[in-house]
C-alpha cells in the first residue's frame, strides 16, 4: 500500500512474511513532505515492523460450533489478504485459503453479494466496503450480525441486523451496537446464540400449549351453547387445569434446553398445532344430566365433577413434535401424580367437588383416552417424518 512498485524485492519479502501470518507495517521516507494523503515521491523503505497474531485458545471451538450450527463466518479486515488467510486457516476457518482482496471487489451490489456469500475470507476492505457487503448479503435473505472494535465498523455495525462490539473498542463502536462484549471475547457468542435460539424456541413450545387450551375452551363453550347443555366446570375446576396442565408444564418448559433454529412461520405452525390438538382434548359431560353424584355440601350437589381431566396436551406439547425426553417423562408424571393426589384428602377432593366416575363412565373414559394417545401417537409420528422428508 506504501511501497512503490519499484522495491520489488522488498514487495517479495513483505509478501512472504504476510503470508506467514504476519502483520507487516512499512517505515519508509522521502526527502519531500506529505501533500494531504498523497505520498510524497521517492519513498525508501528503511525498515519492517512485524507484529505476530496469538490466537484465543477457544476460537477454534467457536468456528466449529458456529459451522455445525449453520452459521456462516465471515473474515473482513483491512490488513493484507495473504495475513488475513494465514490466520484464519489457523484458527480453522472454512475456505481460508482462497482470500479476496478487496480492492478488487464488483460494485454492483447483485455481484458482490454472489461474491461475499461465496467466500469466507476478504482483506484490504474499507470501512465503505464493509457496509457495502452488510447490505448485499441482508438483500440476498441473510440475517447479518457484524462483530468489531474499531471506529471503521460503526458504519457496518449500524446496518447490520445485530451489531456486536467489544468491550475494548472505540466508544463509538460500543454507542452503536446493539451487544457489547464486555469481556471481548469471541467464545462468548456461542452462549448469546444458543440462549437466543432456546427463548423462541421455548416461546412456540409454551403458545402451543397456551392456544390449544384456548381452542378447546372456546370449542367446548361452543357446543354447550349450542346444545343448551349446563357448562360441565366449576372455576375451581378451571384452576386445576390451568395449574397442573398449562401453568407448572409451562414453566419448566419455557427454562428447557433447546438448540432449534428459529424458523419464519411462528403464527401459522401453532394454530397448525393447537387447532386439532384442542379439538381432540378429552371432554367431560355434565353429570347434572347422565352422571350421578354424591354431593360433599348440600349447596355443591349440582357442581359436583367426576374427574376425567387428560393431560395428552403435556404430551403433544412438550416434546415440540419430537419423542419425550427423561425430562419430560419426569414432568409429565408429577403433574399426573398431582392430579391424582387431589382425591386421597377429602378436605381437597370435597372443596374442587372432585369424585372418580365409576362403571361404565370410567370404561368409556379409558378408551377414549387410550384412543386419544393412540391418534396423538401416529400425528406426531406423522409430523416427525414429514419434518425429516422436508430436511433442516
């Protein structure tokens, strides 16, 4: 960048010491002054300041964590490409041995971006260029997050999707950035992915048990208007459910390890989900018109339930469409245990107006449960293949 092209040996060195992985600076002087950003005529070169890169002894984790995860790493600097490409092929980037230099990138913008999404590895790049490829690279679909320090990224930090600073950068850096890395280290970022890609995922894990509850109330609500049946639940019942079957599930489910990659479609894959998932919810008849009931309070006689509560909703909803997991099994059995402890305390089972059906009742509710298992099965197993046909 300094050098005339008349040092061709010293150009020769330079060259080879960069593609050992060295930053090479040239002292050089000329007997007439500068002239703005114009070098002066007959520059001599007098002396090589190398600096030697020590890389992080967790970025090659990093990189291999990011690739299995499908994250695309880019490489821009505005140091030589052959240094850019020796330390990134030791830090075991991808494709790091075939380094663009920058000063020969296209200008149109469908070209660039063919160009960046292509290539893992750019060097001599302007703080222009660095915006440039954000923007090429957010025009072809790509969600961008941009990483950097210095006061020539604040421009690609600003246009990026996510701006990611470090702790140790310029001030301006860290104004604009959405993330700043106090510790500045690279190996933080795996977390910051893996927490993001657990909320959203947790997210659509907890609505399809939130709508499909809301689906099969306002269906069940539905046809008992419409059949002008008495409404079969107490409030008091509705908190058994909203405790044992959706509040403590959600809970743990919202705090689950998940590694799912976000997908576009959030909407229309829980109504997907919860629509038939709530209509297929075991419902309860009203014993005030086929079910006797032997009332705990005279005032209660009417009220009473039998309890034929399914939890097949934790089922479906919990593995997020894929096969139960020790942690779930876990959790799906205490919530039957405490729906079951509720009857043994006849203070408890009196105050919900709880009773066990009998005969024929609890007969017809074992085969519909069983039945309902048994369909929830083969739709999940159904979803699963399809998933694994369409791929990641």
């Amino acid at each position: 960048m300094v050098l005339p092209s008349g040092h061709q040996e010293r150009l020769a060195q330079a060259t080879e010491l960069a593609a050992s992985g060295r930053r090479i600076l040239v002292l050089a002087w000329a007997a007439e002054s500068l002239d703005g950003e114009s070098l002066p005529p007959g520059l001599r070169p007098a002396a090589f300041i190398v600096f030697a890169e020590r890389l992080r002894s967790d970025i090659t984790e990093t990189i291999e964590y990011f690739a299995a995860q499908g994250v695309a790493l880019k490489v821009i600097s505005g140091d030589s490409p052959l240094t850019v490409s020796a330390v990134a092929a030791r830090a075991g980037m991808p494709q790091a041995g075939d380094p663009v230099d920058a000063r020969d990138l296209p200008e149109d913008p469908a070209a660039l971006g063919a160009l960046v999404e292509e290539r893992s590895v750019f060097g001599r790049v302007s703080r222009h260029q660095k915006q440039a490829m954000v923007r090429a690279l957010r025009a072809r679909g790509h969600t961008v997050a941009m990483t950097g320090d210095g006061v020539n990224d604040v421009l690609a930090l600003k246009l990026a999707d996510l701006g990611i600073a470090m702790g140790s950068g310029a001030p301006a850096t860290r104004a604009v950035a959405e993330l700043v890395l106090l510790d500045g280290r690279f190996a933080t970022l795996p977390g910051v992915v893996a927490e993001g890609r657990r909320v959203t995922a947790n997210i659509e894990r907890v609505a399809n048990l939130f709508i499909t509850k809301t689906v099969w109330a306002t269906l069940l609500a539905v046809a008992v208007g419409a059949m002008l049946l008495p409404y079969p639940f107490l409030p008091r019942h509705l908190t058994i459910i909203d405790t044992l079957a959706i509040g403590v599930p959600s809970f743990f489910l919202a705090l689950a390890p998940n590694r799912r990659r976000y997908r576009p479609g959030f909407a229309g894959r829980v109504l997907r989900f919860a629509i038939p998932a709530g209509a297929s919810w075991p419902q309860r008849r009203s014993p005030r018109t086929t079910w006797p009931a032997r009332p705990a309070f005279p005032h209660a006689a009417a009220h009473r339930r039998h309890a034929g509560y399914s939890h097949s909703q934790l089922v479906r909803a919990g593995p997020a469409g894929n096969a139960l997991t020790w942690r779930r099994i876990v959790l799906l059995g205490l919530v039957v245990a405490a729906t079951v402890l509720l009857f043994p305390v006849s203070a408890v089972r009196n105050f919900y107006a709880l009773e066990l059906p009998r005969s024929e009742i609890g007969v017809t509710l074992l085969i519909a449960a069983v039945g309902a298992a048994a369909l929830i099965g083969f739709w999940l197993l159904t979803r699963r293949t399809a998933g694994a046909a369409r791929g990641p």
